[in-house]
C-alpha cells in the first residue's frame, strides 16, 4: 500500500504543526503529525520513554522505532476509520526526518507534493518555541539549550531530507508570513496538483 502524500517540510517552530492542522480539517486530508504520535504514548511504555529521553535533550528517536510506532498509528488510523488511504491524502508533518527515514519509507509514501516552510527570523522561531513550550507543557521547548540543539539538529540531518525528492515536487513557501498567508500560499498550490 502507497499513501498518496504532502510532506510538510521546516525547521521547528516554523509552523509546520499550524499548518498541518488546518489542512487536516479539510475533507479528504489526514493529517499526522509525528511529533504528537510520540506524545500520545503512555509516558511509562518502552517506547514512551525512548522518545522522553531523545526528545528532552532535543535529539531525534532513532530511526527504528520511530518508523514502527508511526506505521502503527497509520493503521489504526485506517482501522478505526479516521484514515481512509484510498480516498484520502495524508498530510504528514515532522517525518521523515532524516534521509534514512526517507528511505525506509519509499515504498510507503507517494509524494505528490513538499512544502518547505522557511522562516529567516531567528528570534521568531525561538519565542513561537518556547511560547508553545508554556502551552503545550513540551519539555523540548523548555529552554533555549535544547532549542538550540533542536535547530542544530534540523540543520545536521534534517535539511538533507529534500535531497531525496524529485525537485518538481518542493515549493518554497515564506514562513515569516502571518499564518493566514502561508495557508494561501499552500492551498493555491494544492489546488495545482
Ligand atoms: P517540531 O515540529 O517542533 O520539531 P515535533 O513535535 O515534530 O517538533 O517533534 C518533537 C520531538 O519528537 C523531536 O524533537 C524528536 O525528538 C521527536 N520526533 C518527532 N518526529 C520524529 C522523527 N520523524 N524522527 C525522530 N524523532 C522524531
């Protein structure tokens, strides 16, 4: 089974999650973010405590478990009839995330589409960051040691991901844009598609 695909591509912080949200409300859209697939397991859980370790000092999960538990959450998404992967297009936000999960999920993933959310404000990312940390309790948030290290990361392993997709397939879109815009930009290139 291949999953008819968009990616959404960006540093953390770059709004990628808002975003993805957003699409995923709109009917024939499933969005998943992988970040929230981790947070959604019992903290207590072998897994959950592979990801609180990793992602309290801003490091990503390795690459086996991570793909695990989200083939995990596609099919009971599937089972439960939240996804329907013949008439739906996944939205995913936060994986892959590295080019070796790129290509563990080749045979999964139908790319039709990358949107690569790019944000040249520094310190905007860092306060949307650790505003969101307030929020949402997230312990990689938490203080800017980590964020940096999350931003490094990006950079190191994440960056690269794009190399691993034909170029027809990724739009550039200007994250310093209010929210409202960014969605503009994107649906006006879904409709494309
Ligand atoms: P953001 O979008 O702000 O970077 P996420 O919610 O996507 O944050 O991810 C939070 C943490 O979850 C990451 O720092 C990492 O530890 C872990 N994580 C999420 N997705 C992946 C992935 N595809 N591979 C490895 N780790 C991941």
């Amino acid at each position: 089974m291949s999953y008819r695909t968009i990616l959404l591509f960006g540093a953390p912080g770059a709004g990628k999650g808002t975003q993805g949200k957003i699409l995923g409300s709109i009917p024939n859209f499933f969005h998943c973010a992988c970040g929230d697939v981790f947070r959604s397991l019992k903290a207590d859980s072998e897994v959950g405590r592979v990801f609180i370790d990793y992602s309290s000092r801003g490091e990503l999960v390795p690459d086996a478990p991570t793909v695990k538990v989200w083939h995990h959450f596609i099919e009971a998404s599937t089972k439960t009839g939240r996804f329907h992967p013949d008439q739906d297009t996944l939205v995913l936000d936060g994986i892959p995330r590295n080019r070796h999960q790129a290509e563990l999920l080749k045979d999964t993933l139908d790319v039709v589409a990358i949107f690569n959310l790019r944000c040249s404000q520094f310190d905007a990312v860092v306060e949307r960051l650790q505003r969101r940390a307030l929020k949402e309790n997230r312990l990689d948030d938490a203080n800017l040691e980590v964020i940096r290290n999350r931003l490094q990361v990006y950079e190191r392993e994440s960056k690269s991901v794009l190399d691993c997709y034909d170029p027809c397939l990724i739009h550039e879109i200007n994250a310093d844009q209010s929210p409202v815009k960014v969605l503009v930009d994107i649906l006006a290139r879904i409709m494309k598609i």
